[in-house]
C-alpha cells in the first residue's frame, strides 16, 4: 500500500504495530511525495490517542496480572498460562511507545537496533499468545477426556515446559523480522520498513507463513479440542467448574476476532492495490494491538480467583495506608501530650 511520505521506496502497513513500512520487493526507487500525517491530521492524531490509551492500559493491566499471578496467587497450571501470557502482552505494551512516536513523527529516529527488536518483540508475542491458547486448549482436553491420567501427570512442571517451548517456537518464527526490517534514510527523515528488495519472493511467503503457522494450524487444533470437550462433557455426567473454561474461551474467542482482520488484510496486500487498503491494515493492526490490553479484562471480569485477588490486594494497601496514618497520628498526639 504506497502511503505519501518523504521516501524513495514502496510504502506499506504489512509489518504489525509498525504504521509506516516498507515492502521494497523489487528494489526499485519510487517517488514518492511528502506527506507529514497518517492520511489527514485529525486522524493521525485520532490513532496516536487511542495507540497511547492502548500502551497504558496494557502496561498497567498485563503489570497487575503479572504481580497478581506471580506474587499473590499459589502456583498452579492456570496461573502458569496467565502468567506468560500477561509477560508477552506486558512486553508488546511496553516496547509499544516507539511505533507511537514513529507514527506522529512520520520519521524513525530510534536506530537500526530497535527498528528490528520491536517487530521482532511483536511477532514474538503473537506467536506465544496463540501457541500458548493451543497449550491451554489441549491441556483441557487432556484433562476432560483423560481425567484419571492428567490428575497424576498434570502438573505445574509440565505446563511450565510448554510456555517455555512456546517461546522457543515463537522466537524461532519471529527471526524474519530481524532479517528483512532495515531502515531508509532520506531528505532529513528515516523509515523503519522491511527490506525484501533482495528476495522479491520472501514477502508472500512470511505473509502466508505467518498466517498458517501463527492462525490458521493453531485455531484449527484449538477448535478440534474445544469439540472434544464439549461432545464429552454433554454426554457425561462429570460437573466442573465453569469458570477457567470461559475464561480461556474468552480469550481464544478475543484473540481471533482481533487478529482476524490483520491476517486479512496482509493477504488481501498480496493480490490487490495497496493504496485502497491502508485504512483497512490500519484498522486490521490497531485491533491486534488492542488484543495485548483486553486479557487483563478478561481475567478480572471472567476470573473469580483474580477477582478476589484483586479487591483483596487493593484492600490490604488501603488498610496499610490508613492503619500507617492513623499510626503517625497517635505518635504525634504522643509528643505533643
């Protein structure tokens, strides 16, 4: 999708959280005339404001998940899956404020370094978020169909190894981000894009690799499984508890309805004229960003175990802060009595 800005180079959305980036698939030199905002002013600030509110929230709600988890609640195979998936959010979130700047300055000035580390950080957290939902998914099919075995083999340990391979796989698969981002300098301004001039093929495959491998394989396990589990829970009389299966069916449900459009409108790139599909990707990318600040929503809404967490953690800090003022003030009534 060619975008006007101050760069003799083919303009594209095709890389997630990064607003201007480049698909140069033939290493061809395109004139391209200046343009200092998204597509008008008001909207650019419109996309600045609400990437801004997504970095906050997600900062702070993937940040209260991870101490919640990590620090209040005892160790179990549920707060294992919270956990990695509130650290992979938590760090997409926190990396997020440069593509923020990136898009309101219309130049990359952060360096070759982190033009590559933040795509980088971002595919590796789409990649860990659905591979861990597959892990999570199988885990309860596991332990619906074979409830005898998984009571003695589930374990903590055992889920543990599986983010661990999760992360594995998603950094393994996040590698073309560090190989083809590169960044443009030209007429006093810098562009972090992807660079495929070298390789002209190299775009269709990682957009069509990428959609297989991060959404259409994992959502089509994920699927089989949650058919499994329905099916057998209908036809048992077996009673569990509904909570952590609507929690994490939220969270699957939430993951494909914001990474849907995204996949989308990459492939719709491919095939068609990139100009018309820059709002279309613009959308497609803010509401896969959207996807890193609504887990945490899901868990306090969804979860009574990081519900109750929660207002007891906020409670104990306003007792603390009370019971310390009330403290400060009796000693000082002391001094002067």
């Amino acid at each position: 999708m060619d975008i006007e800005l101050d760069f003799n180079t083919e303009i594209d959305y095709s890389d997630y959280g990064n607003y201007s980036t480049d698909n140069s698939t033939a290493g061809e030199e395109h004139s391209i005339r200046s343009q200092s905002t998204c597509f008008t002013e008001a909207a650019c600030i419109t996309l600045v404001v609400i990437n801004g509110v997504i970095f906050v929230f997600g900062v702070l709600g993937n940040g209260l998940v991870i101490w919640i988890a990590g620090l209040k609640m005892k160790k179990t195979i549920n707060t294992t899956w919270y956990l990695s998936l509130a650290v992979s959010d938590f760090l997409v979130c926190a990396i997020h404020p440069f593509n923020i700047a990136h898009l309101a300055l219309q130049d990359w000035v952060f360096g070759l370094f982190l033009c590559k580390f933040t795509s980088f950080m971002m595919f590796v957290n789409m990649f860990s978020s659905i591979f861990l939902l597959l892990f999570i998914s199988v885990d309860r099919c596991v332990a619906v169909v074979f409830a005898v075995w998984a009571q003695n083999h589930r374990t903590v340990r055992t889920a543990s190894v599986a983010v661990l391979l999760a992360w594995l796989l998603s950094v393994v698969l996040s590698i073309p981000s560090i190989i083809f981002r590169d960044v443009k300098h030209h007429m006093g301004k810098s562009l972090c894009f992807n660079n495929y001039g070298a390789d002209p093929h190299s775009h269709a495959a990682i957009a069509v690799s990428r959609f297989v491998s991060g959404f259409v394989v994992p959502f089509a396990v994920i699927i089989v499984c949650y058919s499994v589990i329905t099916l057998r829970l209908m036809g048992s009389q077996i009673k569990r508890s509904s909570k952590p299966l609507k929690v994490m069916t939220a969270l699957i449900v939430t993951f494909f309805i914001c990474w849907l459009p995204y996949h989308v409108f990459i492939l719709l790139e491919l095939h068609h004229d990139k100009q018309h599909l820059v709002h279309g990707l613009q959308f497609g990318t803010l509401l896969a960003l959207a996807n890193s600040c609504l887990n945490p929503v899901l868990y306090v809404f969804m979860g009574n175990d990081f519900r109750r967490k929660f207002k007891s953690s906020l409670l104990s800090k306003m007792e603390n802060a009370m019971g310390e003022d009330a403290r400060s003030t009796s000693i000082k009534a002391s001094i002067h009595i």
